[in-house]
C-alpha cells in the first residue's frame, strides 16, 4: 500500500464519463497488482457491462448497492435506502480491514443527492480513508467533499443523443 494518506478523486456532473473514469483508475490500479473493491450505489442489477466483465477479475471486489429498480417513488425508495445504507457499511468494512488500495464509490453523490446518505455520512468515511485511495462519482459533490479532494473532475454534457432519442445502448450506457 501507499506511504502516504489516500488521495480523494471525485468524478462528477451530467456529462458521460464518470463510471468510466472510475473503472479505468480501477484497472491501472489492478494492472499494478493492487486490490480495488467498486462499490456501485444506485445500481442494482447485475446485467451491466462492467458488473459483468469486473465481476471475476483477481484481486477485485465489485459490489452492488442499489436496488435493481430505478427511484421513482416510496416503494422503491426504501429499497434504495436499506441498500445505499447497507454499501455505506461495506465501505467502512473494506476500510476497516485495510486490504484495498483503491476504493470506488461509484455513484454515491446520487445516493446524497436523492437523500439515501448524507454527506456528513461520506465524510466521515473519507476521513478513516488512511492509505486506501478513493473514488467518488456521481452528479454534484457537495463543496465540503470538493474541498477535501485532491483531484476534482467535472465532465460536461456538450451533446448526447439521449436527448433526442431517450434511448440507452448497452456498451455506451451501461
């Protein structure tokens, strides 16, 4: 593991690209023979490209955190609750235990933007980060997380034809 304390890299905004940008530091990460748990919040069904393609890899953990339906309503929202609270645990498990140099919490500022967790939740995770990098996407961070980061990234939505068709294509979008 690293001799210095983790670095904080957040990915973020309503461009394509955060869960890709998490994924490809996981593999650089892995391709130097480093352990990586992906802890994938909001996301609960196992038929996504890179859930299945991750799921077998050596020295990587890749776990689900969201309910397999989208949050739409009530019903679906304590789903998504009991499971967001749930990978908030497992975070602090794999912190815990001291194994993982790099931690990806994929979507997780969707699960305080839509109040699942809040932000003094993934704070006070970070804070406990000691050596283990972490990654953090989704569409808007608070400013105390951007504060705390040591890499900041927005992607910017400049086109997309999701606009003009609200059609998804497995292998761009999930």
């Amino acid at each position: 593991m690293n001799s210095v304390e983790g670095k904080i890299i957040v990915y973020y905004g309503n461009g394509e690209g955060k869960t890709t940008a998490s994924i490809g530091h996981a593999i650089r990460t892995l391709g130097h023979n480093k352990r990586v748990a992906i802890l994938q919040f909001m996301k609960g069904k196992p038929t996504t490209g890179e859930y299945q393609f991750l799921k077998n890899i050596d020295n990587l953990q890749i776990s689900l955190c969201g309910a397999p339906v989208f949050l739409k309503d009530e019903k679906s929202r304590k789903i998504h609750l009991k499971k967001a609270k749930e990978g908030l645990e497992l975070a602090h498990r794999v912190l815990d235990e001291k194994h993982t140099d790099l931690l990806v919490l994929d979507e997780i500022l969707y699960a305080v933007k839509f109040e699942l967790l809040t932000e003094d939740d993934v704070l006070e995770l970070l804070k406990k980060r000691g050596h283990t990098d972490i990654i953090l996407s989704g569409r808007e961070p608070g400013a105390r997380i951007i504060e705390m980061a040591d890499i900041a990234t927005r992607m910017e939505k400049v086109k997309h034809f999701w606009n003009k068709t609200s059609s998804t294509i497995s292998g761009i979008e999930y």
